[in-house]
C-alpha cells in the first residue's frame, strides 16, 4: 500500500499539487560519496559483467569482518552470500530452507512483503499478534505459545522492526534463539535496519545462535535502495542450496553495486551524520505527535517509523490516508498494510527524509486535523 500512496502522490505533483512524503520507508539522501566514487572508478576500470553467484570475495570478506567490528562475532566469509537486495535474500532464503506447507510465523504488526513471498512460495504465514503488552516485539513465549497450538517450522522477525520501530531486548531475543534451537525451528532474523537505534544498539540474532539465517541489506543504513543489493548469513548447510537457487534466479548480485558496496563501510561519518537527522525528526515527532492528538503509537527504538493509533479519528486507514492526501498534501502509509486484522485504525509514518519537510509534514496535519 505504500507504494499505491506512492503512485497517487507522484499524480497529485504531476498534477501541480505540493506533497510531503511520510510514506516510503527509503532514506532521503543519496548514496554516500565514498560509495558513488567507487562506483565510477569501477565504471572507468573494466567491464561490469557477471560475478559469482555468492558475491564477490573482497565484499563477502568485508561483510564478515563488519560482524566482528560491530557485534564482536566471528562469521566466516564462507557463511555469506550476497544478494538482490534483501528482497532477493528472502525468496531464496525461504526456498533453500523451507519445503511447501512450512508454517512460518510472522508478527502483526509487520512487513507485508514476508506474508505476501510466503503465500506465494507455497509456505503458511503464521500471524503472531503484537502490542502494547510486549512493546510491539516478539517474545519465546508468544513464539512457544503459537508452536504449541500447531507445530511451526521457522519464524521470521525483524528488529528493529517496519512500522513500528520496536526492537526485541537482547535478553529475549536470546530466549527466542534459544527456544528456536530446542524445537527445531529455523529463526530468520531480519536485521536490515540495524544501525538505525536511538537509545540502545540492537543486537545480531548470531550472538545466541548459529543456527539462525540472517538477512541484511545496503537499503538503509547505507542508504543504497536502488542499488539493489543485500546478504545472508547462513548455516553452513545451507550454503550450497542457497548458490544453486542464486546461480538459477539472478546469477549473481549486481556487480557494480558490490564494487561501490565495499566503500559504504568507510563512510561512517556521513552515515552517522544521516542517522542524526533521522534522531532529530524522530525527537520532533516524539514531542509534536501528541499535542495533534496522535499520543498512542508503539515504541520507536529504531529504524525511521511512528506507527500510530489514529482510532479517535477514524476506523478506515486507508479512506483517513487518502483524504490526507489529498485535503492536507501530506502522504503517510495506512496501517492495513501492515495488519490485516488491527490495522484500520493506524497508521505509518515515516521520517526518513528531510528534516524542513517532516515539519511541514507535522504543520500541514496540524491544521487538517484542527479544522
């Protein structure tokens, strides 16, 4: 649904209209410098052709040595493979490691895009309801809970979490390794916007367990969306699954992206200076919010999301985003994208772009809502 905003948005502006976009969840800034330099000198030096299908060796390496600069884990470079995005990780992912009919639990709220790959894999999202009682985060005993009821085979959560920027504690989410492990099922931890917390790191899924699939991505940290390029870091066994299905569906990860790619893990300073932005946007929401009557919203550790109770305005996201839209020129994401069964009274916004146009985001629905 964020992309249907998205299209309507763009035909408002062709249309003449001033829009502020609070709905994508992409970074709004450029590539670092270091990762465009890199691109074109790689341009000026050779041909671009096919790579191999788990990555370049020199980017797979990197990735590895990341693990141990910031969490302090040892990952092989042998245990990475480097894909089309972390889109790209998560069809092969999900084809490498679960047969058709695998029950694969997912939170509500969550990314809509797993359920949707799931479905049409052949594989059974299982929706695991979070909320206020667990700071929108899942828990080993929710996880048991749901095994119990019905055996499940893996399950797939993201922390900090798309909409809600909730984060599982480092303790449970050793818990949730741990109770994984014991019933034999494969965690999938979605690690994408790790780098985006405000108060407390977040922690890889790798520290408490080998077994665990990671998924990450350059999309927004490193602010390379369309470059296209993410990784896995995987069990040993599946490693070899996992080629096949990348040499057969992409044959390898852009090429050109994963030359730039390398450079992105020197630009932390200009990293770290777009993760301010998004700090003083989300301090800003944070204390603007609740004088609009928007006071009820889960709790934003990370990534670049308010996901907010909108219950006291309306009971029909989608028909409340739209009038938005198209009364206040301000576009945010209905929450029925990401919870099928809550989400009509909430909603997504997200502050990944500039700062001049949250504000005016925050003024243009201060006086639609007041009149």
């Amino acid at each position: 649904m964020a992309m249907d905003v998205l299209r309507d948005a763009k035909a408002l502006e062709r249309a003449g209209r001033s829009i502020i976009h609070l709905e994508l969840g992409e970074p709004g800034v450029a590539a670092p410098r270091r990762v465009r330099e890199a691109a074109m000198e790689a341009m000026r030096h050779g041909a671009i052709g096919y790579g191999e299908a788990l990555g370049e060796a020199a980017l797979r390496a990197r990735i590895a040595r990341h693990y141990g600069e910031r969490y302090d884990v040892d990952v092989a470079p042998e245990r990475v493979i480097v894909t089309t995005g972390s889109s790209g990780g998560f069809l092969i992912a999900f084809l490498a490691a679960f047969d058709q009919g695998s029950r694969i639990a997912v939170t509500a709220p969550g990314y809509p895009a797993y359920a949707n790959i799931l479905s049409a894999l052949g594989l059974e999202p299982v929706l695991l309801d979070v909320g206020d009682e667990t700071r929108f985060a899942p828990t080993a005993a929710i996880l048991e809970a749901a095994h119990r009821a019905r055996k499940l085979h893996g399950a797939l959560f993201m922390s900090p979490a798309n909409p809600t920027g909730a984060m599982v504690a480092r303790e449970e989410l050793a818990r949730i390794c741990a109770f994984c492990e014991e019933a034999g099922i494969l965690l999938v931890s979605d690690e994408i916007y790790h780098g985006l917390e405000y108060e407390t790191r977040a922690e890889t899924a790798l520290r408490f367990s080998d077994r665990a699939l990671v998924i990450n991505s350059f999309s927004k940290y490193y602010a390379m969306t369309g470059w296209r390029l993410g990784w896995l870091a995987a069990p040993a066994e599946l490693m070899r699954p996992l080629e096949r299905l990348q040499q057969s569906l992409a044959i390898c990860a852009p090429t050109l992206s994963q030359r730039a790619a390398l450079a992105a893990f020197d630009a932390g300073d200009e990293l770290e200076a777009n993760r301010a932005v998004y700090g003083r946007n989300r301090a800003f929401l944070l204390d603007r919010l609740p004088r609009l009557g928007l006071d009820k919203f889960a709790p934003p550790d990370g990534a670049f999301y308010i996901y907010a109770d909108v219950s006291r305005f309306t009971d029909d996201s989608i028909a409340f985003c739209r009038r938005m839209l198209h009364e206040a020129g301000v576009a945010t994401t209905p929450g029925l994208d990401f919870d099928p069964r809550r989400g009509a009274k909430t909603l997504r916004i997200s502050y990944a772009g500039p700062e001049a146009d949250v504000r005016e985001g925050v003024a243009r629905l201060e006086a639609w809502l007041s009149a």
